[in-house]
C-alpha cells in the first residue's frame, strides 16, 4: 500500500490511501464509520438517570445548595453519561418556581405522597440510582418513618447521605437508622468521626459506609476578585462569618470577643454575610437578628460590624472569603457533624477559629485553631495571635488549600460516581472533557518567557525561566493558533521564541536556566543540558512546520537557530535528546526535504538502534536498562525516522517498544506512569507513586502519533484513558488539571495531590488537550471525506 503523509487538518498529519477506493475501504475509515454509527445509536438511547431526592433551590437551606452543587459538579464531569433529574422535598403551601432539572415534587407531609413517587420510580427503567440527602426533620413521621416505608418499596438502588449523624442515639432512633442503612446500597457521610458513630453506636458495618467529604468550590486568584467591590475593606483587616442565620450560630460569641480585638487591631471589621434561616423567621421572626443588632450597639461596635443581610450568591460568597484574614466559626451544637461554610472559607484559603465540631477537629490541623464552645475570650485570645503572626496566617492558608483541594465539587462527583460504578449497573462512563483554557499560560508569562513554578497557582518569579519550559510553550500555542487564530497567541509565541533564541550560544548550544533577572545561572554550567538541546530542536522543528500560519521573520529566525543546532545534535548520547531531535528534525524537513536533514535523522536513529540491541531481550524491549521520564518520545522519535526514511527497521522497533511501554504504563483501564521514585530498573519490581503530567502527555501525543499510522483502535482507546487521568481517573480519583485557574497540578503521589501549578505541568496539559481537540477534527474530517465518497 503507497502511503503518504498529508495534513488533514492543517499541520495534523494521518495517512491516507493515495486510492479513493482504498481511502473508501481502509480499516480507519470503518472504524470511524462504526463509531459514527454507535454515536447515533447513543444518542437515540436514553442516557441512565441519576434522581436526587432532596430539597433544592430556590428553597434556602444548606442542603438545597449542597445538592444543587453535587448535581452540578456530576452534570459537569459526567453530562455525557448520565441524566441528572431532581425529586425536590417540601411542605404544603410552597410554590417553588423550580429549574428544569426537577422531575418531581414530595410534600413529605402527606404520607400517601410517598408510595405514588415510590411507583413512578420503580417504573421508569432508565433510573440507575438514587442518590437520597438525609436530615431528620425533613420527612414525615417520628425520626421520618415515612421515608422508611418508600425506601422499603423502592428496587432501584439507594445512596443515602446522613447530614447529621447524632451519636448515643435512644433505641428508636437507632432502629430507623439501621433500618435507612439496610434499604440503601451504600451510606455517605462526611466525616471519619460520623462513620466511626455509625459503625460504634449504630452496629453499621464499615463496608456499607463511604466517607465523601462535603465538596468545596474552586477558587481562581485573587486577581479574579471583582472589579466593582476590588478595594472594599482594602485598609481594614476583615474576619467573617457566613450562612444563613439561626441562633445555633452563636454570633453573638464572636460579638462579644470584638472588642478586645479591636484594643489591639482598631482597623478590624467583622462580617456576618447571610440572611436569616426562612424556617427560623417562619417560627420566631427576626427575633435573633434583632438581638445580634441590639449586641452591637452594647459593646459599641457600630464601626466594626458589618451584617450583609442577603442570600449571597455563589460569586460574591467567594469574593468576600478571599478579602477575609480569619474566619469565624461559631456554633455552639457540638452535635453538628460538618459545615459546608467552614469547607468553603478554607477553599479561599482563609484560616479558621473554629468551635470543636468533628469537621473541624479533622481538617484544622495546620489550618487553624479550635475554641471551647461559646467562650468569647478564648475566641479573642487565638484571634489575637494570628493576627499578631502573618508567617502562621500565611503557613495556615496554604494548609487550608492543601488540607480542603482532595473536596472539590469535581473530586466529590468523580466519588459519588464511583458508587454508581461499583452498583450491579452496567455503565460506560465517559468523562466530560473541559473547554481550552490559556488563563494559567498567561499568569505565568512575563514579558520575558514564562515563568518555572507556582505556589498553588500564584507565579512565582523567584524561580525563573527554563528553556524547556519556554520551548514546550511554544509548541503549545502555535498549535492553539492553529486551532484558533487568536491573534492574542502570536504575542505569547513571540514571546517564547525570543527566549529560546535568547539561550542560544554562538556554538549553536542552548543554556537552560535565566533568573528573573535574566541572567544565565551556574545551573548551565553544572549540568548536562543535552535534553534540553534536543528540546529546543524539537520546538523550533515543529514552530517552523506552521510557516504558512506566521510571520515570515519569526520563520527566518527560528530556521537560522535549527541551523546552527542541527550540528551540535549529532554528539549527542542521551536517547532522549537524541529523540527530541529526531521530531524536530522530522517536522523541519517535511516541507524542506533536505537530504542533509534525513541523513541527520537517520544517524541519530542508528544510534538509537545501536542502544535497543545492546540492551533488549525477549521481556526487556526498551533503549535503556530502565525506564525514566519521557519515555514516550523514544518510540515516537523512531516512528517519525521510519516515516522520514522509509526504513521498515526503524518502524517495527518504534511499535514493538511502544506495545512494550504501553503494557508496563496501562493497567487496570488506567494510566499509571513511570514513578518518579526511584523510577524502573530492568529486572526488578515496579516503583509507585509520584507521577508526572508531563508523562502523560508525551505518552498521549505519541499514542496520538501511533494511532494515525496504524490504525490500531487500542491507541485511540488509550490515548483517552490517558487524558482521562488528568480529570480524575488516576489511583487518588482526583483532578490533576484545576478548571478554575486553567493550571495543571504537579503531581500525582501516593496519598495527595501536588498542588503547585509550575509551567510544566500546565503546558504538558495543554498538550495533550490540544491532541485530543486535534484527534476529533480528523475524525470528522475523516466521516466527511467517508460520507463524501460514499454518496459517489
């Protein structure tokens, strides 16, 4: 079969039957045709539903807005999956203008009520689980006998989250939450202290409990504050509080230790946000509001308070917390398991003096302090202190954002899921894949490059510059120009390239390493910069292949700098900067066509060749007598020599040593890339834990590569396994790339996630989301190019 290579979608390479027949009947073009056929039959099928029982908004109460979050959080990750529909719980006489999403209505009042829902439920087929929210005093009957008996006739599976857990429960109480545990699949709590309650004084076993913590929102910089409100409360040091208002908060605590604060910080001001609990001004009015009021004129605090009297929205909610410096939590119910507002203060990083809850007492550690139960002084006291020590206040923040991340919504939903999962329910679960973002590129790029690291997602300049990072970048945003023609990237891909060209040497050699001021740092000097050579050919190799989308000057300068590397290439031993070069190379002389240029290519891929039989054997098919970082872009680099040169040799070691990568990385329907610890060693066991990003992007872009010369479905499979880890489908079940800020976390340890968004990170993710966004225009093409010869 002749093939050849030609861009489908711009500078996105596949090959191609040069035959319109043969184009018609290549196995590619079936599988495509297949899966456009399956896609239809998809969508003709009703997607499984997941029903939330639960009050909902706009009702106003904490578990309306804590199911609305978690419905929107799974919408979000996995629209594409399921149907996300909502049974709202209330009381006769409300009139809720609900969104679409409700599907039913319960007026826990009437006991009839129940068994009509429990009949529509059990005869719509296409429900694969319930999730049920739990609060005593939501249902009818003594302890919500009621719900017992419509659970008891529901044969769809029942996830049940206990809101509150009271321990030491009277033999009642224990009853009918045994009875609510024997008719659910599993049980959800928040907390360790409630599972430990419910399998304690309960006699509930531990398999039929899951810890899910209360989900918290992710919070962008601060630079994202809004500009309206951007200098309020800008000269004062503001502590808050927030929620909807009841007498179980005990503000009055807080009221009453202000003003031994205000002694020491006059400029302090303290925030109530919220407006009074609907059920609490159904039964007693503003009758507490008007106490906290009279409070505040008692102790003269009339400059120091603040009530924000409304139900905040989410928007303003977060920006208030990212202006507070303490966060005061006081209710004095030691009873009350979890607070969704102590969960979103430490999402913005506030630090928290709290009373004793078990919430608090599990997540403080290292992100603030507790207090006795209504004990205004002790409040003061640990205020004080805190304000008094900004390095404790700063150390306290990051805790907090560490310490509260594994809660985001997006974890929360990829948990819950897991439940549906593991039920007898068959699914085929597809994570939502997110929009593009440039939001972090753009934070960490100066004028000069782009920033090496950040503190969670602040750039931090102290670290510098790297060409490696610099040249990743520029391959980045030439491929979103590509895909967008913004003309905003051009700025960005300016950028990188000067800096690369910056840090090249008149021997053509790159350095590595600038300072913030930019000067070279002895870095250069101690360490061997081969890969990064090779990186920079690759960049410059790849940026010159988009020539007809750039300007001719930034080509002319990008040539003549491949030029004066392209010789220093041929003394490289490293097979990883050997193979950076060889891609770059390869891109470079796919217009050019220079001999010069291919008899490069196949030099540096001979001496690869030479390293696979020095060291290979019939269960070790690799380069080296181990397995490091970038390994990907080995059998990619000597897949593009085979492409360059025509050399059968060359491609059949590129595949077999790929297959042999890719049975080590993938296990279990997951990517789970070469440990940073220790890496792995030929001939001993596989070190875990400590993955990178930047793995799994070079093994997408290869898989990417793979897929498009060979046709072979299980490259495409597992390039989408592989980006489905960054979204949460790793050991931890966790996001590893932030949809908030657009930045990419570190890395994926063994029991946390590394939260620091360096450029590394978040260009390797940009990467892979531009193969993929690049991998499904082909695909259309493909169908098109099908479709068209078809009706022919």
């Amino acid at each position: 079969m002749n093939t050849n290579f030609f861009p489908i979608y711009k500078n996105s390479f596949i090959v191609y039957n040069e035959s319109k027949k043969n184009l018609k009947e290549s196995p590619l073009i079936k599988l495509l045709t297949a899966s456009k056929h399956e896609e239809i039959l998809l969508m003709e099928k009703k997607l499984p539903e997941i029903l939330f029982i639960t009050t909902y908004p706009p009702r106003e109460c904490g578990i309306a807005t804590y199911a609305q979050d978690l419905k929107n959080a799974v919408q979000e990750k996995f629209g594409a999956t399921f149907s996300l529909k909502v049974c709202a719980i209330e009381t006769a006489g409300c009139n809720y203008d609900y969104p679409e999403e409700v599907k039913y209505k319960l007026d826990t009042q009437v006991e009839s009520n129940f068994s009509e829902l429990a009949a529509k439920i059990n005869s719509d087929k296409n429900i694969a689980m319930v999730f049920l929210q739990h609060e005593f005093g939501l249902f009818g009957g003594v302890y919500g006998t009621f719900l017992l008996k419509f659970m008891k006739h529901i044969n769809r599976p029942i996830t049940t989250t206990f809101h509150t857990v009271l321990p030491n429960p009277e033999e009642k109480l224990k009853e009918v939450v045994r009875e609510i545990a024997d008719c659910s699949e599993v049980l959800v709590v928040m907390t360790a202290t409630s599972k430990a309650i419910l399998m304690n004084d309960y006699g509930i076993a531990d398999r039929k409990i899951s810890v899910i913590s209360h989900g918290t929102h992710l919070v962008a910089s601060l630079d994202t504050l809004q500009q309206t409100t951007r200098n309020q409360f800008s000269d004062r040091i503001v502590l808050s509080t927030f929620g909807l208002i009841s007498e179980g908060k005990s503000i009055e605590t807080a009221l009453e230790a202000m003003p031994k604060i205000i002694e020491r910080f006059p400029n302090a001001i303290y925030l109530v946000l919220g407006k009074t609990h609907p059920e609490v001004v159904k039964r007693d009015g503003e009758k507490y509001r008007e106490f906290l009021y009279e409070k505040v004129k008692e102790l003269h605090l009339e400059n120091n308070v603040r009530f924000v009297d409304k139900y905040l929205s989410l928007a303003e909610l977060m920006d208030y917390l990212q202006r507070t410096k303490i966060y005061l939590f006081t209710s004095k119910d030691p009873n009350q398991a979890v607070s969704g507002t102590l969960s979103y203060a430490m999402s913005c990083g506030c630090p928290i003096i709290a009373t004793p809850i078990p919430h608090a007492k599990e997540f403080l550690d290292g992100a603030g302090m507790n207090y006795d139960f209504q004990n205004a002084n002790q409040l003061a006291e640990k205020t004080i202190e805190l304000l008094y020590n900004t390095k404790l206040l700063r150390e306290m923040r990051l805790n907090a954002l560490h310490k509260i991340s594994p809660t985001s919504w997006q974890n929360a939903a990829i948990a819950h899921i897991q439940l549906v999962k593991n039920s007898n329910y068959k699914i085929d679960l597809h994570y939502n894949i997110p929009s593009i973002s440039l939001d972090h590129i753009k934070r960490m790029t100066t004028k000069d490059g782009l920033i090496q690291f950040a503190a969670i997602s602040a750039p931090d300049i102290e670290s510098g510059y790297t060409l490696d990072d610099n040249a990743r970048a520029l391959i980045a945003l030439t491929k979103h120009y590509e895909l967008t023609n913004d003309s905003a990237d051009l700025k960005l891909i300016k950028t990188y390239l000067k800096f690369i060209l910056f840090c090249q040497q008149d021997n053509g050699e790159f350095y590595n390493y600038v300072d913030k001021k930019g000067n070279f740092t002895a870095n250069n000097r101690n360490e061997n910069l081969e890969d990064s050579n090779g990186r920079a050919i690759w960049a410059l190799g790849e940026f010159i292949s988009y020539k007809k989308l750039m300007p001719k000057d930034v080509i002319e300068q990008a040539t003549n700098a491949i030029e004066n590397a392209m010789i220093n290439s041929a003394k490289f031993n490293s097979p990883r900067a050997i193979s950076f070069s060889i891609k770059g190379l390869y891109f470079y002389n796919l217009e050019l066509q220079s001999p010069k240029v291919n008899q490069l290519i196949t030099s540096l891929a001979d001496n690869l060749v030479s390293k696979y039989r020095g060291v290979s054997d019939d269960k070790w098919k690799w380069f080296e007598e181990y397995l490091t970082y970038a390994n990907s872009i080995m059998p990619e680099a000597m897949l593009f020599a085979g492409l360059a040169t025509g050399s059968e040799l060359f491609k059949d070691i590129a595949k077999t040593t790929f297959d042999f990568l890719l049975s080590v990385i993938f296990k279990d329907d997951q990517i789970k890339v070469i440990s940073n610890q220790g890496w792995y060693q030929k001939g001993k066991s596989i070190n875990q834990f400590g993955e990178q990003p930047i793995d799994v992007a070079y093994t997408i872009m290869a898989l990417k590569t793979f897929y498009q010369v060979y046709e072979e479905e299980t490259y495409k499979e597992k390039m989408e396994i592989a980006f489905d880890w960054f979204l949460g489908r790793n050991h931890l079940s966790q996001i590893v790339y932030n949809p908030k800020t657009g930045g990419c976390y570190d890395g994926v340890e063994e029991n946390h996630i590394n939260l620091n968004q360096g450029a590394e990170s978040t260009v390797s993710y940009l990467l892979s989301r531009l193969a993929m966004e690049q991998l499904s225009i082909v695909e259309s093409e493909l169908a098109h190019f099908e479709e068209k010869f078809e009706n022919q």
